[in-house]
C-alpha cells in the first residue's frame, strides 16, 4: 500500500490530553522563554476592564477566603523541595515547566485572574515531596498528576507514575534521594487517563519486570480504555483543546493561568506497559509486597476504568481521580462520552460507607491529603452530593421544560456546597456539567422546531447581518454593549458578523475583545482558557506548531486490530470510494490467533472479527507483530508483501485503491472562521516542540 494506514493523530492521545504536552510544555534545546506577568502578550491585548473588576471584585469578598484549611493541608507533611522545578526531556527538550508559574503565588490578586483560580493556582505552586503518613508519600508539582510512593516489604510501591517518562523518573530519584533507595516492585494504575500511566517506564526497571520481579496492578477493561478512549475522534479532540487546555497562550496573568488538577501536563517520553494483575471484581483484597489493599472497582466515574483503594492496616484512602480538590468535567470541552453524574456520587457514596467512615487520610492523583475522619467525610459527603445534586436538579428543572439551551442560566449549586473549596469547578464547571446531564438524557435538541434542521452558521448569519443593518451598524451596537460590559450581548450579534464576513478584521478583533473580558472572568480554568484561545485565534489566525507524531511503540502495540481497522473506516473519504467495489478481504495474523472478514462496500469499510470469507477477492495473512510496523506508518502493506512478511492471495490492487480514500487529519483545522493559515508575525508561543512519542492523557 502506498499510502500510510494510519496518520499521526491515530491514537490521538490516551484520554485526549496529547496536544497539551506538545505545544504547552516542551522547548527544543531546553531553552526557557518566559513573559513578563505585568505586561499582556499579545499587542493587541487588553486588561480587564471596569466591569470585569467589578466582578472579580464581588468575588473576593463574598467567597470563603478565610477557609485556610487547604494551604495547611497542602504544606503538611513536607519533607523536601523539587531538585528542580524544571525537567529536561531524554530528547534534549522541556519536559515539564512548573517555575514559570509562579506568578500565582504573589500575594496581591491579580486582576486578570479570577481570585478562585488564583488561589487554586497558588496551591497547586505549592510542590515537593510530602509525607501523607507513615511509609506513604508523594511527590506533588512534577506533572497535571501527583505521584505517590508506599513503602513494601522489599521496596517501593508506585501508584500512577504521571505522564513522561522523565518526570516519573525525577519523581523516583527524589524518593530514593531522601528517603530510601529502594527497587519499585509494583505500580498500581488507578486509571485509563494516560498522565497516570505515561510515565511508567520512569519507574519500572525492564529487566525487573521481566524476571516476574514487578507488579502492575490496573482496573478492568484498563487497557481496552487506555487504548481506545477518544481514538476515533482523535484529531478533532486535540485541536479542541487548543481551546479547554488552552495549550498555546503563554504561561501569563493575561493567558494560561494554570489548569485546576495542577499547572499543565509534561511532555516527555510516553509508555504503556500491560498489567500482570487485573482487578476484576467490584471488591478485591490482596496484598501488594507485604501491603494489605482493598480495591474499589468505579467503572464509569471520571474514567471509564477507574479504581479506589484503601490500605487498612494505614487507614489510608486512595480515591484516584474520584475525589479531589474539584468538581470534575461530567463533560469534557474537548470532546468525550458524557459521563454519569449520579452513578459517580453513588461510587463516592460506597467508598464512605465501606472506608471513610474509619479511614484517617484520603489521598488522590491531583492535589493534597486531607487529615482526619471528620474531615475525610466532610470532603467525601460534599462531593457525593455536589455531583447527585447536578444530576438530580438538572433533570428536575428538564421535566419542566428547561432546555438544554437554558440550563446552564438556570441550575445552580446549593449555597452551602458555594462555600466549600473542594466542591468549585476548577475541571467541570455547572455552566457545561448540568448541559451535559440534559444531553446525557435528552440529547443536543432543546425541542424547538427551529433548531431541529438548523441552518450552518456560515449560511444563517448573511441574513442576520442583513437584518441587522449591516457591518457597521452591527460594530458599533456591539462596542456599545462591549463598553457598557454586557459581553454575552455582544458576542450574539459579532459572532454572526465575523460568520458573515471572515475577512471583517475589525469585527474579529472587537470580538476578541469581548471574549477576553469573558475569560478573564471566569473561574473555570477550562472556560478562561476556551475564550481566551478564541480571541487569540481571531486575533492572529490558528498559530503555527509541529504536528504531533502520536503513534509509539507502546500504544501501537495495545491497540486491537480491531480498532485499527476501524479507524481505517474513519480515514476513509467515502465520496472517493463511491466507484470501489465491493470488495471481500480475510486478514490473518496467526502468532496471535485473531482473523477478520473485511468488507468495502456502500463506500464503507467495514470489519467482523472471529469470521472470514469463503471466497475473498483479497487474503493477506501477517503476523501482529509484523502488522503494528504498518499500523505505525513505518512500512506499508506493498512493501510488506514484497519482502514477504507478509503473504497475499487474490488482488493485490484493492490495498492501492483503499489507499487512495484514506484521509491524513491535520491538527490545525479552522474552528472560528477567517483563522485559517500561519499566525501573524508575534511569536506567541514560547516554546517550541522537537520530540518522538509524546503522549499525554486526559482528563
């Protein structure tokens, strides 16, 4: 085959976080550029205005800032500093970057910051290597997730190992630097969200591991999840999260101003080894070198494969990512499965009954411990109710007719969890949660006739800019509202006007105005970072970056055939294969034992696994290990028939003309219109990206 069978965005990240890593962490040559916190970025750019200060203002004083407790419980336990806040990736570039926030640990607010975000901002500044009580630690600041050690019988225990290779390493070192220098001997893998598990050749010594001398201890369906998770829209997920991650606007008070779980996400060498052990019954007890544990599987909650774990003999609750320092993403901006709200608080709901009501720490893969019974349950009852409250009200609110086009105006949280720091939306904000529990049950229609068949934003807003009397009517009501602070207002009628004429400069910039204002107000990390970036890009057009190379070695080979053959569906552009066929193809790899009925017919491929055709017009018969080469782009179907490698009956020319339809995404596709093509002449990006294999999760 000609042409590659799979693009670089196939894998497309482990749960979606790819992008992040690649274009907000990483500088070729290790070179820091950092931008002056007083000065916005962007020459363009504004500070907040009057009305955004007002707002934020409001903020400050009404919000529980008295509530010192998390700062206490993020400084106890400290042990040691970082060696250093900045991590060199083994490719000679950042891997990881946390110094360059240390704007938000100023003491003054700043006024482009939400004081909500700042604060969360300021805790997660707050790194190191802490105790959370006797023979458990961790390490906090290396990466968007902690890295936690326990001591076992024979050496250390390692629940998830973060996301790069280099940073789980240094996490490593500076364990065994300060407190003891002890093997790994097992790696437990709280969940399929690959800044838990990337990093995990960081700590696994290879030869260990293959001498049975390792564990790796993973949830069901773990690498079914790890794999697949947002593989099939990919592409489309990482160039959103240009947008929720705001992976290209400057670590500034002006732009990117930390993430919420933590600042960002490392960009170094990403893995995925495959457990030895898989937890597969809801309760499971066993010990891990000489450590007695009881696992909790939570199928569904803020993975699709997910685990708590409690340590009796320790009273320790480990929650994953079930529980911390926020409400979690019900829906995730980039694009996910819409997750269940109520089936997540009753997971949270057992683990209190079954531990938190004798546990003494609770700790997690984001944020810091919380100490105490009282506390653990306080935190505990919060968030189970946080999250059956928004799953309970939004549908109470729907059967009355709230729509999904209303509801985020309409559900709010009850007062009591308002003042409760673990239960603001630093990851899922209420504003896109409760859409996201209509959409769960009810779907994207608000009901309304009109909207059921809409017309495409580029065809309905001419009319609107018609209607409206036109460009300069519309530019000059729009910075009416935009002085008088009434942003949602302006956005309305300039979005339909830079819809209508792309080339309006003048309106994208007013536009951009406005977006910024609404940024700067939010407290969502992932709604800041959203109307940022979309101000940015109208600004100077979608900026330039290197295209990831997503497909190592590792992830290749946890992919199913299956899903490589269906993404092979997906790249197909069906209009090219209207005159094809219908074709019949068997594929065989026999050192695995799998064979496949593939069809292309109706300008669809399509693939059953476990049959074959009696009589294909196409047999290819390859070894998997031969075929992850193909699935990688690294050799192709022709060259692999020529030099045998693989054996072929029947046409051979259907591999070039399937190759003919297949579609290579490209990260860098239009969102808002008249962005297309190269930033302007201002780098806004300060780092620059030159590495193999980079990975990232998601959350």
């Amino acid at each position: 085959m000609n042409n590659k069978l799979i693009a670089s965005a196939l894998v497309a990240g482990a749960a979606g976080l790819l992008t992040v890593a690649v274009f907000a962490a990483g500088g070729a040559g290790g070179e820091i550029q950092k931008v002056d916190p007083s000065v916005h970025f962007h020459p363009k750019g504004k500070p907040p205005s009057e009305h955004t200060l007002k707002i934020l203002n409001e903020a400050r004083e009404t919000m529980p800032f008295d509530d010192t407790r998390d700062f206490d419980e993020a400084r106890k336990g400290f042990i040691a500093p970082l060696n250093s806040k900045i991590v060199m990736a083994d490719a000679g570039h950042v891997a990881w970057d946390v110094e360059r926030y240390e704007f938000l640990a100023a003491e003054e607010g700043w006024p482009s910051i939400h004081p909500s975000t700042q604060r969360q901002g300021h805790l997660n500044q707050i790194t190191g290597l802490h105790e959370v009580t006797d023979g458990i630690y961790q390490v906090r600041g290396l990466d968007l997730a902690n890295i936690t050690f326990v001591r076992g019988a024979e050496g250390w225990i390692v629940f998830d190992p973060l996301t790069a290779l280099e940073t789980a390493r240094a996490g490593l070192e500076l364990i065994n630097q300060v407190i003891e220098d002890l093997p790994v001997t097992a790696v437990i893998l709280s969940h399929s969200h690959g800044d838990h598990f990337g990093g995990i050749r960081g700590v696994v010594d290879p030869e260990r591991l293959a001498a049975g001398q390792v564990e790796i201890i993973a949830p069901r369906a773990f690498m079914q999840h790890a794999v697949s998770e947002n593989v099939y829209a990919g592409n489309a997920m990482n160039r959103r999260l240009f947008y929720q991650y705001g992976v290209l606007l400057p670590a500034s008070p002006f732009g990117h101003a930390g993430q919420g779980l933590m600042q960002n996400v490392a960009a170094g060498n990403f893995g995925l080894l495959p457990p030895t052990r898989i937890v597969d019954e809801y309760l499971e007890e066993f010990e891990v070198d000489g450590v007695r544990m009881i696992f909790q599987n939570t199928p569904g909650t803020e993975a699709p494969s997910e685990m708590n774990t409690y340590l009796p003999d320790k009273k320790a609750l480990w929650m994953a990512e079930n529980v911390t320092s926020t409400i979690h993403n019900i829906y995730t901006l980039r694009g996910a499965q819409v997750r269940d709200a109520l089936g997540w608080s009753k997971f949270i709901s057992r683990a209190l009954y079954l531990f938190g009501q004798e546990a003494e720490v609770m700790f997690a893969s984001h944020h810091w411990p919380r100490w105490g019974n009282d506390r653990i349950q306080e935190v505990l009852k919060g968030q189970r109710d946080a999250y059956a409250h928004l799953n309970n009200q939004v549908l109470h609110y729907a059967n009355q007719g709230v729509t999904i086009s209303q509801i985020h105006n309409v559900y709010r949280v009850p007062k009591s969890l308002e003042n409760s720091w673990y239960a603001r939306g630093y990851h899922g904000s209420p504003e896109h949660n409760s859409r996201a529990v209509i959409n769960r049950f009810l779907g994207y229609w608000d009901a309304n006739p009109t909207t059921l068949i809409p017309l495409s934003p580029e065809d309905s807003a001419p009319l609107y800019v018609e209607m409206m009397g036109g460009s300069d009517a519309i530019i000059e009501r729009g910075r009416e509202l935009h002085d008088e602070g009434k942003y949602f207002y302006a956005q309305e009628i300039l979005d339909k006007l830079v819809w209508a004429e792309p080339d309006n400069q003048e309106a994208k910039d007013l536009l951009a105005d406005v977006w910024e204002q609404i940024g700067y107000q939010q407290e969502n990390p992932g709604l800041r970072n959203s109307f940022l970036a979309g101000a940015f890009e109208l600004r100077s057009g979608i900026p330039a970056g290197e295209s990831p190379d997503t497909s190592g070695p590792d992830m290749i080979g946890a992919m199913s055939t299956e899903l490589f053959l269906d993404f092979i569906g997906i790249r197909m552009d069906s209009k090219q294969a209207e005159d094809l066929g219908p074709y019949t193809i068997n594929l065989i790899t026999p050192d695995n034992g799998e064979k496949f009925a593939v069809e292309l017919s109706n300008a669809t491929f399509t693939n059953v696994e476990g049959f074959l055709h009696d009589d294909p017009d196409l047999a290819i018969t390859i070894d998997r290990s031969d075929l992850e080469n193909i699935m990688m782009g690294v050799k192709s179907f022709a060259a692999s028939i020529e030099d045998g490698t693989a054996q072929a009956e029947g046409n051979v020319d259907i591999l070039a003309e399937i190759a003919e339809t297949l579609v290579t995404f490209e990260i860098g596709f239009e969102i808002l219109p008249g962005t297309a093509g190269p930033a302007g002449e201002v780098d806004l990006n300060p780092y620059e990206f030159e590495s193999d294999d980079i990975w990232v999760s998601g959350e």
